[in-house]
C-alpha cells in the first residue's frame, strides 16, 4: 500500500467517451482535405487559411466541451473509431483516451493552432496560391498528428501521431523548398528526430513484449505495473525486471529526440528556417512537448525504473544550460529564441525528473503561450522588415508607429520567459525549481537550474533591449526583393551616430502588421497574462487512491487526476510535518497530526531519489515559499546586467557595451556563438564516417550489384534472343532443312518410344 | 524378329552413301563427282547384295527380279544426278529419266494405268513446263565455260550437313521399315462377291482367308478347291475347283460329290483390266476427290494467267510513266533552251 | 520364320513372269525412301529454285512409288487413285510454283534462293 497513488485510476472502470470526441480528429482532417481542394481548385485567395481556422476553432471548441463533458472522478473515457491492429497477440484500436492530460494537452494545442492559423493567414499572404494550400495542408495535418499523438489510447497511435508530426515538420520547415538551407534544415530535423523515434519504437515493442499491451488502458490498470510501484516505491528496484526497466530508457530516447534535448536538439535551431507561424506552432509549443508528454503520460512505468527519471533529470538540466549559453551569444532572434525553446525544454525534463509533474505540466502550458507569443512578434519584426532578423541591425521598434503591439506582444512574452515575479512563467518555473531543492540529491538540479534562470533573464532581456528599445534603426533583410511594397534598394549604409527621428529618407518603409497578426498577438498576450491566474483558480480536493490530496491549482488538478501524477508524502501536509516553518503556520495540534501520519507513511516512500520521506530546504527556508524570492532575484539580476550591458549608453543598433566585455573573454563567446561547435563535432563523428561508408560501400554496391541485377535482367533476353535470332535466317532452305530434322526426331522417337511401348520387337 | 537387312550394314550403307551424295553435289573446286557417284553406288549395291544373299539363302532357287532392280537401279541414279548435276536443264532431263524408270516400277505393280498417265503427265507436261521457264530463266554459258555460270548452280548449300541429315532419315525410315514390319496388318481383302471373278491371285488370296481352301486337296499348280459344306449338319455337298485354264483364264470347275465336272471359263472378259478397276474405285469410292482436284486445277490455272498478267500490266504501267517522264523532261529542257 | 516374313510381304504377283516374284513390298518402300532422302538432300542442297523444285517433284514420285506399292500390297486401288490426285496437285503446283519463279527471277535477276532473305530476323 503506496502512498503515492501514481495510478490513481487503477481501480476505476474504463467509461466510454463521447463519439464526437472523434471530431477533434475529424476537424483538422477535414481542414486537409479542404486544403488540398483548393490546392486543386488552384484558389488563389486566403481562403484555404481563413477555413483552416474554422475547422480548428471546432476543434478547439470540441475540446472545451469534451473538458466540460469529463469527470475525472469516473476515471479515464475511451472511444475507439475502428479496430486497427489484429495480428495474433497485438491488438491496437485507433480510438481515444480522454483523462485530463489529455484535456489538458489538448486545449491549448487547439487553442494555439487556431490562433497561430490566424495569423499565419496574413504571415504568408504573400505566397497565396498553391503555396498558400500547402502550408495549410501541412498545417492541419500537423494538428490531426499532434491529437493523435496526445489522445491516443495507446502506443501505436502515439507513433502515429508521433510519426505525423515529424512528417509535418519537416514539410512545414522546408516549405521555402527553393531555398537550400531550409531544404537541408528540414532534412536534418527529419534525420534526428528519426534517431530518437528508434528509442520510442523499440520501446513500444518493449512495451507489448513485457506488459502484453500497448492499450493505455490496460497498462495503466494492470495489476503488474502497479506491483512495480509498490515494489519501487519500497526502494526494491532489484525486483523490478530489467525488461520494464528498460522501457523507460527507450523512450525517453525518443523523448529528447522530438523535444530536443541534448544530445539530439541540433535540428530545433535550424527548424527556425520554416515560416514563422510554424517555428511558433510546431517549435515552440506543441510538437516539442511532444515528448514530455510522452514522459508524463508514462510516468508510472519511469518511476518503476531505477535510473530513467534521473537520467531525464540530469539531461534537462544540461540542456537548459547548455542552450542558454549558446542563445547568449546568438544575434538572430529567430535562434535565440528557438535556444531558449530548446533551454525550456530542458526545465520541463528537470521538473519530470525531480517528481514534479505538475510543474513540468504547467511550465508547457505557460511555455507554449508565451513562447508563441515570443515567436510571433520576432515574425512580425522579419515580415515586416523584409526578412531582417539580426538583432545588431534593428533597434528602437517600440517607437515605428504602428509597432505597438508587437512591442507590446514582446514584451508580455519576455517577462513571462525570464520569471518576472507574478508572471505565469514565473509561477511555473517556481514549480520546478523548488522541487528540485525539496527533492533529496537534486539540490545541484535545482542551482543550475536557478543560473539558468539568470541566464535566461539575460538573454531575453537582451533581445527586448536591442531590438525594441534604445535608438530607432532598421535595416531590411535579405527578402527586399520580394516583396511589392519595398522599394529595391541596395544596401543600406549605417548610421554611426544620433538619433535618427526619420528614416524614410532611404526608401525602405517597413510593413506594419495587420489587423490578423496584431488581434492574434494581444490574444497571445492577454491569455499569457491570464495564465499566471490559473495558478490561483483551479484548485481543488482530489480522492487519490483513497487519501485526499489538496491540489492547489488548475494545473496541479489536471496532472495529478491523470496517470502523471505523482504525489510525494510531505506534499499533504506542507512542510509543518517536518517542522519547518511555513508563512502560514498551521497550530500545534494539526502539526501533531500531520507528523504521525507523516513519520508513519515516511518510512514507506522511496523513489529513484532513495527516501523521499524528509525533504530538503533550500538555504534554511521550505523551497516552495523561498523560491519566489530566490528565483525572482536571480532574475532580477538578469535583466539589470541585459540593461546594462545592452541598453544604457547604447547609441548604435550594432554596437554595444557587451562587445568590450566580450573581448576580455577571449575565444569563449566565439565558440558560445558557433553553438559550442556541436555541429561541427557530430559531422566529424557520425556524419564523416557515415558519408565515407556510403560513397565507398554503398554507392559503389547500387551501382555494380544493384544496378548491375537489374541491367543483367534487361540483357538476358536481349542475350537469348541474340543466340535464337540466327535460325531466323531469312532463307528458305534453312527452314526446310529445320523442318527435316524434325521429322527425323519425330520419327526416331516413333521408332523407339511408341514401337516398342507398342510390343517390342 | 530376324531383320531382313542387317541394321548395322544398313546404316552403313547410309554412311556410304550420304558420303558418296555429299562429294557429288556441285561443288566449286574439286570434281570429285564421279567418285561420289560410285560411292553412293556402292552404299546401294551393298543393300542390294545383302537382300540378295538373305533371299539365296531362304530360296536358292529363287534369283533376284532382273526388272524390279534394274528399274529401281537408274531410278536412284537418275534422282542422283538430278540432284548433283550443275546445270538445270540435265537436272530436268535426268528427272524424266526417273519419271521412265518410276513408270517401269509401276507396271511391276501391276498400276498400268498410272504408269502411263505417269509418263504422259508428267513427263510430257509438267516437266516440259520446267523446261521452258528453265530456258527462260537461265543463261547457261557454252560448253566448258564454267567461269561465267551462275555461283548458284556450282555450288551447293551445306553439303555434308545436308548429305547427313538426309542418311540420317532414310537410316530411319529403312528401320522403321523393318522394325516396323511384324506389325503391319495383314494384306486386307474385300470379299466382293458381287463380281464374279476376280484375278485369280485375289481370289486365292480371299479363300485362303476364309479358310474355304483346303491344301491338301491342291489339284494342281494354280488350282485351288473350295469345300462346300452345309452349316448344320457339316455334309460335303460337292467341290469348286478354280483353276487357271492352259490360255491363263479363270476357270471354275463344280465337282459334286458323285465326280461329275462342269466347267465355267471366264475368259478375258470378266478379268476387269487395271483401267476398270482404277475407274471404278475412282467413280465409286472417291467421287468428291475428283471433284475437288477439278477445282484444284482450275484454280492453278486462274493463278498462274493472274500472276503473270498482272506483273505484264505493271511494267506496262511502269515503263509508261518512265516515258511519259522522260518526255516532260525533255520538253522542259527544250523550252528552257528556247527562253 | 524369314519366310513367313517375306512371304507376308508379298505382293499378290501370281499370274506374272518369275522374274518378278519375290519382290516383297520392303523392297519397294526402301527405293521409295531412297528417292525420298534424295528428294531431301537436293532440296535443302541446291540454290537454283527451279531446281529445289524439280527435287520436290522427286519427292512427289517417292511418294507415289510408296502409295502404289502399298495399294498393290493391300490388293487395294486407293493407292492408284490417290496417285491420280497427286498427280492433279503435282501438276497444279508446277503451275503455280512455275509463274511464282519466274516473277521473282524478274524482280531479282537471279534464280537463286539465297536471295530472298527479307524474313530475316
């Protein structure tokens, strides 16, 4: 008997889930097939985009009243939509699983994906026409893979799903299919998420092997899997199979590999070459979830496993570091932002891996907003300034008119990323950094993660400072040409000193956004803003495997009624149990209480962090509350430094105080902007070799043996025929002289078959 | 059962004679016909001494048929250089002698008709046609001007393949012949009683297979003696005698049981000649054949004056359009001179 | 026993000279073969068309010598009268042959057989 009612729904009866909850699937297919209807009918107007937004706005809307519909205390709905798999022992439906996961998942990827469609309705009007329903194509597509994906009732359709947004993806980022980065880009996003989708394939056969099923509805209620937790959270890993254990580790390979992580996270920055809308949707927001909430969803099977939620830990927390210091020394926006991705990301892996799924949860549910937000105002900047990314040539936007909401949209977007206090993104970030200290072996997590966080605040703020603020200049990028309201002019040659109040005098007027972009980036906005409330509302008492659990918030709700939940034994009772001090004391006599229970369950919970009986503080004070403080100062100190550095005294767009300082560390920043030569290191061992191998085995293996068996096919007959074709001489004797013999064969036979079969002589 | 020719001496007297066909062919450079010719003359001498030897030596009394082997003899010889003299016209000429010769082998057979329709047929119409479209197509150069005769008469195409293939046939066919000869039916009779008398041979032959002949009751050479006998009670109720009278006509002789003779001569008049005989299997037998062979002659006729008609009409045609054309170039070239 | 089988070839010759009895219808068959294999030769041999054909009337004569030895064996006049026909056909396809032959030696000024050799393939 666990405390830790990590299947809370074990014991409940699978419900049956609406039939038109199907719809959530049946929308965006529906926007693929208008799409390519216009594709067909060679629609040359916005309207492949402006029904794309219709049919996910139904999406979403099916979504909220299937959130209104469920009742978690039922336990989790399935509806299947038709038998998919049958062969011997593997069965797989292709149907849904609704839990609040699911729901929780599933409103804001509906949610952003009608708002991002939106604006993408105006980001690529440009390009109306084919290229136009092909976008659309892609991008409904992506919508219907990512609901496979995420409502899924089991692994197959997880793959597929999985498998569907990879293909999205790579269609989507080598949309500009003409121009050659993009093209490679998409390739190598495609290449390494397929490294990681080997790890989540071998783990779903892992999975059948082991467990006998891949129908989540069946793993997660099986006695078996519910043996392990006890037995883990006993600390007994050594009779938990290797096999289960295994399982996790599969997966979690496939996890880094969709949602960037280190090693694989090569191919996020890169992806940034497709369109705007897409890095928002599919980069920022819901595809790289995607393995998180693979983590979450399989969080059970992870905390059976000895190593895996450690290993996912440890991997976050490197990759958040390591992807802020590559974004500090980024000058594209596009990157830094897309590092920063990559740098969340990696918090969200922490929080999983230090027994905080709800804090992972709500740092993707704010993530998403305001990293949406963050990604659409840097593609309203390059659509406006003609593909101009580069932070050393614009300066000062906040003051071009018509501009406003975009610095607006920006800023809202910045302060959630850097955890200014009260922001959503704070709160979220909290969640995760204070587990991190309360968790016992995880206080080195947890300071990384806080220099992160500093780091982070750094490198927003300096994107904020640069672009937005300080002395108004532009310059426009490399799509001058392109586009019919820019005059074609050359270079624009540099202003050395003053403000410039005018800059129409050099005949570049930048293109301010229209009313699409504008309404969807104070939606953005609002609704960041708006996130940092659901960390007040939503609370409510849940009945987890018999004990009452207080959940605090709405994302604490959603999470811990699925099978991510994860409660540790202090989190009932706060820390009085402990006899740490609270803000809010509680009397002595409930504190009484709460110890027994508390020192009477301790002995019982375990985890892959050992005893999770006592948990730690964090510099004397209980880390929920003292985190507030102590993240909010590091970010704090963040931004000071980005202001110095980067506004204060800066009268150029290029030049800054940062470049003196950046000298004294010699070669450093140099390699911080080279991305820490990662790239360069995997050519050299794995792409090197592998293009060695190819043109001197394989190349040559095609061409002689490949080739060679089907060109021999092609000349055996041409050979027969040659050695045949001289009986047809033309001459009539030649035919006679055939012809006699064969009536001499025919005769012979007579004379020695049928003679003597007749009654030999 | 015993092989009347010994078949490795069979087969090499294909052997010789393939071999002695081969160098006679025509060939370009070397005359070695002649000595092709008697070693393919030896190859069937060889078949001709071993038959006779195997008739000496059932019947010593019994000598080999002068006619049927001197006919068959300048048969092959004559198809022999039918086939390797050089130039077309001795090839024809050789040909009737082998037509002659086959006529001979068809009297031996008593087909007189046929012998004679033979000569007269072919050799007096067909062939003759060979010979004029021989002179028309061929322009045979003098006597011992062998240079300038066309390299399609002087030489022949694959001798020895062909020679082999050839000997290779007829070893199997000679075999076949022989292997073959245990199980050929017996010499079919139709009892026709309808007509009287038949040859006296076929009359022998059809008591013999009613077994109404007694043997041991042979009167003489040349009689042969029906039993009459009544099926019921198995009485003799008299004799036949068919005997051949001294100026070779059938006679029928009834003795009764008390050896009273009466004597019936068919004289020449009920012996059908080969003639009757041939029509009335012909008008009887195969009526519709005759008819179809009729329309097969009149088409070849038809053919033949279309194929050649037409072939006249186009060089008409052809050689009016070269004049017409020279004309108009003419015409052009004087009116260009006159401008 | 060779009697019996000679004497089961024999052709119903009574009533003829001595000199040609004794006969029997194996020897026929073997001069009719014979002439037959030279019909063979010749034909596949020789490239003057007028004479392959003369070799296929040779041939035509073998089979007649057969067809008559075989009446004369079987005291039958079938053989005689499919003689008669042969002779029709033979007769008939001279004709034909004849005209044919001589239109291609008008059109190749050759009667040699090697030089109609369109149908090579």
């Amino acid at each position: 008997m666990t405390t830790v009612p990590a299947l809370a729904q074990a014991t409940h009866e699978i419900a049956h889930a609406p039939a038109w909850a199907l719809l959530i699937l049946g929308l965006p297919i529906l926007g693929v097939l208008q799409s390519m209807v216009c594709a067909l009918l060679g629609v040359k107007s916005k309207a492949p985009a402006f029904l794309t937004v219709g049919c996910l706005a139904g999406a979403f809307v099916t979504t909220a009243a299937l959130y209104s519909w469920f009742d978690p205390a039922n336990g989790p709905a399935v509806v299947t939509a038709w038998e998919w798999f049958a062969i011997g022992d593997f069965t797989a439906t292709f149907g849904l699983y609704i839990d609040t996961l699911t729901i929780f998942w599933m409103l804001f990827v509906t949610g952003l994906a009608t708002l991002i469609a939106l604006y993408a309705s105006e980001y690529m009007s440009h390009d109306v026409g084919p290229g136009y329903c092909r976008f659309f194509f892609a991008f409904n597509l992506f919508v219907f893979s990512m609901a496979c994906l995420v409502m899924g009732a089991n692994l197959a359709m997880l793959y597929l799903g999985w498998e569907g947004v990879g293909l999205c993806s790579y269609l989507l980022i080598g949309y500009f299919y003409k121009k050659d980065s993009a093209v490679q880009a998409a390739k190598k996003a495609f290449i390494v998420n397929r490294i990681g989708d080997l790890g989540l394939a071998l783990g779903l056969y892992l999975t059948f092997v082991h467990f006998g099923t891949i129908e989540y509805a069946e793993l997660f209620g099986s006695a078996q899997l519910e043996g392990y937790i006890d037995l883990a959270m006993a600390g007994n890993y050594a009779a938990i199979p290797a096999q289960a254990q295994w399982i996790p580790i599969l997966l979690m390979i496939g996890a880094f590999g969709k949602s960037a992580q280190f090693p694989l996270y090569v191919w996020l920055p890169d992806a940034m070459e497709g369109p705007t809308p897409v890095s928002a949707l599919i980069h920022a927001a819901t595809m790289v979830t995607a393995g998180v909430y693979l983590v979450a969803r399989f969080y059970p099977v992870f905390l059976a496993s000895e190593y895996a939620l450690p290993i996912v830990a440890w991997t976050g927390t490197v990759t958040a570091l390591l992807a802020a210091t590559i974004g500090m020394a980024q000058f594209d926006i596009k990157r830094i932002m897309a590092y920063s991705t990559v740098s969340q990301l990696g918090y969200m892996f922490a929080g999983l891996g230090v027994l905080t799924p709800t804090g992972a949860g709500y740092h993707v549910l704010t993530h998403a907003f305001f990293k949406a937000l963050l990604f659409l105002a840097c593609g309203a900047v390059m659509h406006g300034f003609a593909g101009q990314l580069d932070l050393r040539k614009l300066s000062g936007l906040r003051r071009v008119k018509g501009w406003g909401i975009v610095t607006l949209g920006m800023f809202v977007g910045c302060i959630n990323l850097a955890g200014i206090p009260f922001t959503a993104g704070y709160f979220s970030k909290d969640t995760i950094l204070a587990e991190a200290f309360v968790t016992p072996g995880t206080a080195a997590i947890g300071w990384i993660l806080l220099f992160t966080a500093g780091l982070t605040a750094y490198y927003t703020f300096r994107v904020f400072f640069r672009v937005f603020m300080g002395p108004v200049h532009y310059e426009p990028g490399d799509d001058l040409h392109d586009h019919a309201d820019d005059h074609a002019h050359g270079e624009e040659h540099n202003h050395d000193a003053g403000e410039h109040g005018d800059e129409h005098d050099h005949g570049f007027h930048p293109h301010a956004p229209g009313w699409a972009i504008n309404t969807v980036l104070a939606t953005l906005a609002v609704c960041s803003l708006l996130a940092s409330g659901l960390y007040i509302v939503g609370g409510k008492t849940l009945d987890l495997h018999g004990h009452d659990y207080k959940a605090k918030h709405y994302a604490s709700t959603m999470i811990q009624q699925s099978t991510a939940s994860f409660v540790t034994p202090y989190d009932h009772h706060g820390f009085e149990a402990a006899g740490i001090h609270h803000d809010d004391t509680a009397t002595a006599e409930t504190a009484a209480d709460d110890h027994a229970e508390d020192t009477a369950h301790a002995a019982v919970v375990h985890g892959p962090y050992g005893d999770l009986a006592h948990p730690n503080t964090v510099l004397g004070m209980d880390p929920h509350k003292g985190m507030y403080y102590i993240s909010a100062a590091f970010g704090l100190v963040g931004i000071v430094l980005a202001w110095w550095f980067h506004l204060a005294g800066r009268t150029t767009a290029a030049q800054c105080r940062m470049d003196a300082v950046a000298r004294n560390f010699g070669p450093i920043p140099r390699w911080a902007e080279h991305k820490w030569y990662v790239d360069e290191l995997y050519e050299k061992l794995f792409r090197g070799p592998l293009h060695l191998i190819s043109n001197h085995v394989f190349r040559p293996f095609d061409k002689y043996i490949v080739d060679g068996l089907v060109n021999a096919i092609g000349w055996l007959p041409r050979i027969g025929a040659s050695i045949i074709r001289p009986s047809q001489s033309g001459e009539l004797q030649g035919y006679a002289a055939g012809m006699i013999v064969g009536l001499t064969i025919l005769l012979f036979l007579i004379l020695t078959v049928v003679i003597s079969i007749g009654g030999g002589a | 059962m015993e092989h009347l020719v010994h078949p490795l001496l069979l087969y090499l007297a294909c052997l010789l004679g393939g071999l002695g066909i081969a160098l006679a062919l025509p060939r370009p450079r070397y005359k070695l016909a002649l000595i092709g010719g008697l070693i393919a003359a030896a190859g069937g001498g060889l078949v001709v001494l071993m038959l006779s030897l195997k008739a000496y030596d059932t019947d010593p009394g019994a000598l080999p048929n002068v006619f049927f082997y001197a006919f068959a003899a300048i048969a092959l010889a004559a198809g022999l250089r039918v086939i390797t003299h050089h130039r077309p016209v001795y090839s024809a000429l050789y040909f009737i002698l082998t037509i002659i010769a086959t006529a001979g082998l068809f009297l031996l057979l008593s087909a007189e008709f046929m012998a004679f329709a033979l000569i007269i047929i072919y050799a007096g119409a067909i062939l003759i046609t060979y010979l004029f479209v021989i002179m028309l197509a061929t322009q045979a150069p003098a006597e011992g001007d062998e240079e300038l005769q066309a390299e399609y008469d002087t030489t022949s195409r694959e001798p020895w393949v062909a020679a082999g293939a050839g000997f290779v046939l007829l070893g199997i066919l000679t075999t076949m012949m022989f292997r073959g000869v245990g199980e050929l039916p017996a010499p079919a009779y139709e009892p026709d009683s309808e007509i009287l008398a038949q040859l006296p041979g076929k009359v022998e032959t059809i008591l013999t297979n009613s077994d109404l002949r007694d043997a041991e009751d042979l009167l003489a050479d040349g009689e042969t003696l029906l039993r009459e006998t009544d099926p019921e009670t198995g009485e003799s109720l008299g004799r036949l005698v068919i005997a051949r009278s001294a100026e070779g006509h059938a006679q029928v002789i009834a003795v009764d049981d008390e050896g009273n003779e009466r004597r019936l001569t068919l004289d020449h008049e009920f012996t059908p000649t080969n003639i009757e005989r041939l029509g009335i299997n012909l008008l009887r037998d195969h009526p519709m054949t005759i008819e179809i062979a009729g329309i097969i002659l009149l088409m070849a006729m038809l053919g033949a004056t279309v194929l050649a008609r037409k072939q006249v009409e186009f060089e008409e045609a052809l050689k009016a359009h070269e004049q017409r054309r020279l004309h108009d170039a003419k015409a052009e070239q004087t009116g260009a001179a006159e401008a | 026993m060779i009697n019996d089988a000679l004497s089961s070839l024999t052709l119903a010759q009574t009533g003829f000279p001595d000199s040609v009895a004794g006969v029997t219808l194996a020897h026929y068959l073997s001069v009719s073969a014979a002439m037959f294999t030279l019909g063979v030769i010749g034909f596949i041999t020789r490239r003057n068309l007028i004479v392959m054909f003369l070799c296929t009337e040779l041939m035509f004569q073998a089979a007649g010598i057969a067809l008559i030895a075989f009446g004369r064996y079987h005291l039958n006049f079938d053989g005689q009268t499919f003689v008669i026909f042969v002779l029709c056909i033979a007769a008939a396809e001279a004709a034909m042959g004849l005209a044919l032959i001589v239109l291609l030696f008008r059109k190749a000024e050759s009667l040699s057989a090697g030089e109609w050799k369109e149908l090579q393939g």
